[in-house]
C-alpha cells in the first residue's frame, strides 16, 4: 500500500531509504496526495517562522541556508523559486504550480525549516496533522494556500 503521508513522515525523520522507495511506487494519486501533504506542510512551517509583511532579507537569508544544507548540486533549486514559495505560503504572492521544481524547493525548503526549529518526533507529526487538514479542506480545482490562508483566518 502507498502512502503519501508515511512517505513524508519517512522524509522528514530521515529515514531517506524508506521513503525512495515508497515514492518508487506512487500512483499519479499518490504523488497528487504527496504534493499537497509537501505544500501543507511547508504552508504551516513557513508561517511558524515567518510572518506576511516582513523585511526580505530574513527570507533571502533562509533560502541560502536550506540551499546550502540541502541542495548537493547547487542547481536544484532556483533561489527566486524557493523565495516565491515562502512569500506565496505568507500569502504574499500567487500560489506556485505543483511542478517537478517546485516539489524539490519545498521539499528542501521544509526539511530546513523544521531542522532550524529543531522539531521533536512529536512536533513533525503536528506540523503533518496540521498538513493534511489543509490539505483535506482545500477546495475542489483549487489549491492547499487557499485553505491554509481560511485555517489561519480560521484560527485568529
């Protein structure tokens, strides 16, 4: 059986291996789930760190840093990607497509925000909970920002 959400749980602990092969076997569903539980997730890590309205530089500064740690090549992640990214999960720009790219710079992006918040197992699992209720509650033909940005109105 796949399971999209195990696959992320297996990224984010670490556990690289296990996770490989579980996207070895994905669906088109399957990978459909994945994106939007990896768009969920970078949405709520993103906003744990960052708020709308805020300088660049912090941002600009971030993205190196994850780049840095997580991107061996230096070519796999384009850095105006990876900030729009940011910028679009504070709801200050438009959604970007679920593209091959944009799997890889949320992913790398994810992976360092949660290693800088020094997440414990208990925190991962709430950051993929609060991940798959964004996900779970994102309209039909429309995307997981849209039902992050009713969650967060949701909860102030």
């Amino acid at each position: 059986m796949n399971d999209p959400h195990a696959a992320l749980r297996g990224l984010l602990a670490g556990r690289l291996r296990g996770h490989e092969r579980r996207l070895r076997r994905f669906t088109e569903a399957d990978w459909r789930r994945y994106a939007d539980l990896l768009a969920g997730a970078l949405l709520v890590a993103v906003r744990r760190r960052f708020v709308a309205g805020q300088d660049r530089a912090p941002v600009i500064r971030f993205v190196a840093s994850a780049r840095e740690r997580y991107d061996v090549t230096g070519m796999d992640v384009e850095p105006a990607l990876a900030e729009a990214l940011v910028w679009a999960a504070l709801g200050e720009r438009p959604p970007v497509p679920d593209d091959a790219p944009a799997i890889v710079a949320r992913t790398v992006l994810l992976l360092g925000l949660l290693e800088d918040e020094g997440c414990t197992d208990r925190e991962r699992d709430d950051v993929l909970a609060a991940a798959a209720h964004t996900a779970d509650n994102a309209a039909p033909g429309g995307n997981e920002h849209q039902a992050g940005a009713r969650d967060q109105q949701e909860t102030h």
